[in-house]
C-alpha cells in the first residue's frame, strides 16, 4: 500500500530511432576515390603545368609567347582529357632545384620537365613518376676540333654540368669509377652551360642526349660541334605529380598511355573523326569513347583519350614535330620506338580495357 501511493514510477525514454542504412558497394567491388587535383583544376577552369624555362624540342616560349614543346604537349594532353580544352593550361617556368618544391606546394599541378624517375626521388620527395614519355640517357657534347672517340679521353676536362640535376652526380660516379680526372663547372641552366662552353670556359658540356642535341641547336655554328657516343647513365624521362592524389596520377598515366595506344592502333589527330563513326575494332572504340566507358573509372568523360589524341596527336605527331623530322632537332625515335617497331624500342602501352 505504501509503494502504491509514492511517486508514480517514470517510463524509460524510447530509443533513438535508427540511423539509415549506409549504401556500400556489393561485396569485392571497389568505388574509385575523386582526384582533388582534378576538382580544382575544374573549378578553376585551367591546368597549372611547371616546365623547363627554355629547352628547345621540350619546353619553350616561341616568338608569340605561345609555349611549345614534347613536355608542353603533354600538359595540352591532359589538359583535352580533363577539360575538353588542350588550350585550358597555363606554363609555369621552374628551375632543376625549385621543381620538387614547386608541386608539393601546390604551385602546379603537374610538373613536365624532363625529370629523370630515380629511386630517391620517386620515394624521397613525397611525388610520383606515373609514366615514362621519354627514354634518355646522358651523353657529352665536345668540339669537333678535339676528335675524341670516348668520354673517357676527357680526363681533366672542364665539364659544364646543370646543377641541381641527375647530371651533377652521375658526372662525379663515372669519373670516379674509372679512376679519371674532371673539373666541373656547375652552371645554373642550358643557357649559362652554352655561354661558358662558347667562351671556352668548359672543354665540354654534359646532360641527357635529348637535351644535348637541343643545345647543340643553338650554338653559333652547330656543326662544329658533336655529341659523343659515350651513354652514361639510363635517364627515364616524365611527367610528376603529387604522392597524395593516386587518383590524379591515374589520369596523367593513362592520358599518355592512350597516345601511345593510339599509335601502336594506328589512330592519329587526322584519322579519329572518322574512326569514332565508323570503325568496328573494340580497342578503338573503347580508346576513342565510343564503346564501354572507361572515363567513368577516372571521373571523365568517356571521350577523354579522344579528345588528347585529336587535339594533341598520337605519341608519333607529338615526337615528330616536337623532337624528329618535323622539328629542327631531327632525333631518331631509338629507345623511344613502339616496341612493335621494325627497329623495337621501350613505348609499350598497357590495354586500354
């Protein structure tokens, strides 16, 4: 009786109701993570590119100010693939020490300066190397006048060498290693090394060949000069972006890849319009976007790698007008062939599937 007139016993407060279920992919199927790169790049409407600030062939400013180049043309390719707009780019010049520094800071989003992918740098520098687009190796200019055969005849030579590069300490490995003497001259660029080399301050000048033979270009009398045979080092020549953004290295990898499939299928800037109406080949139409859509895994349209090839070229346009017959450089395609080629090289595209 006495519990029956105490206070009335509360009820407990209802649960609180159950959150919605979340929506997770079936079981062993994976959702792409978006590229942040990618949605700043859209949001502003331009690709930021850092490039070498004059290297004739790869990355240069021409007489208009309009930015020419093998690297200028695959920041034009990303720029198709991403934007629809090869043009939607605009070139930052970025010296040998500043370039690592550059990218991680936000500055650019994709750095095209002939950049050779090393181990220290690939897992030292918080960037990554997702493709290579030009196989390299580094090699001696020297007069003519001297007739040397080797670079071994240049024992306690005055070498130019670009500070801040590959160069500088592969110079250092190979004299130590054959027990010669040297003297660097450590210059701040190209042109700094084609003023000292023309004022016979430097008996020679060393950087990748690729490089060399843009050099040579320049000189007052090319001719009197020669690149040695002697190849010293491997140089893998390539774009770099961010270690942060696996999404965005996945679109810069890819956009290359599609140029060499392009070639290796036999697709070129002239011949896609027509093929994306009327070939029946599945590998051309997966790559051309007009069957499967592979953009989608890469958060693009499904016409990217159509829209890099017809404005920009297949790998071949790009190399001719850039570096082979169509440039003044006139380099041979050598490591750089498709590995399909009569004389093979390195290009080898993974499947676009």
């Amino acid at each position: 009786m006495l519990t029956g007139c105490g206070k009335p016993k509360e009820e407990p407060a209802p649960p609180p109701p159950a959150p919605p279920p979340v929506t997770e992919p079936a079981p062993g199927v994976y959702k792409p993570k978006p590229s942040p790169t990618l949605a700043a790049i859209k949001a502003r409407g331009w690709l930021s590119c850092g490039v070498n600030p004059g290297l004739a062939g790869f990355a240069y400013s021409d007489d208009r100010g309009a930015w020419r180049g093998f690297d200028v043309d695959v920041c034009r390719a990303v720029a198709a693939a991403t934007l629809g707009d090869a043009n939607a780019v605009r070139f930052t010049p970025v010296t040998a020490p500043d370039r690592f520094t550059a990218l991680r800071a936000g500055k650019i989003d994709i750095l095209s300066r002939n950049t050779s992918l090393t181990l220290s740098r690939d897992a030292g520098e918080g960037v990554e190397f997702p493709v290579i687009t030009y196989y390299d190796g580094q090699g001696f200019l020297a007069p003519k006048a001297l007739a040397l055969a080797s670079a071994d005849e240049l024992n306690g030579a005055r070498i130019c060498v670009q500070k801040g590069t590959a160069s500088e300490s592969n110079l250092a490995d190979y004299f130590q290693a054959r027990g010669l003497k040297h003297q660097a001259v450590v210059v701040k660029d190209t042109s700094e090394a084609l003023v000292r080399y023309q004022a016979d301050e430097c008996d020679a000048f060393t950087a990748d060949m690729g490089a060399l033979a843009s050099a040579r270009s320049l000189l007052n009398n090319p001719n009197a000069h020669v690149i040695l045979p002697t190849v010293i080092s491997k140089e893998p020549l390539g774009p770099v972006v961010r270690q942060d953004d696996p999404a965005w290295a996945d679109i810069v990898r890819w956009t290359v890849f599609s140029l060499i499939a392009a070639e290796e299928l036999g697709v070129d800037s002239k011949s896609a319009p027509e093929l994306v109406k009327t070939t029946t080949d599945p590998r051309v139409r997966r790559l051309l976007g007009v069957q499967d859509d592979l953009g989608a895994v890469l958060g693009l349209k499904p016409d990217w790698a159509y829209q890099a090839i017809i404005q920009v070229g297949a790998y071949n346009e790009v190399f001719d007008r850039n570096l082979g017959p169509g440039s003044a450089l006139k380099l041979a395609r050598g490591h750089n062939a498709l590995w399909t080629a009569i004389e093979p090289g390195l290009l080898y595209a993974p499947p676009v599937r």
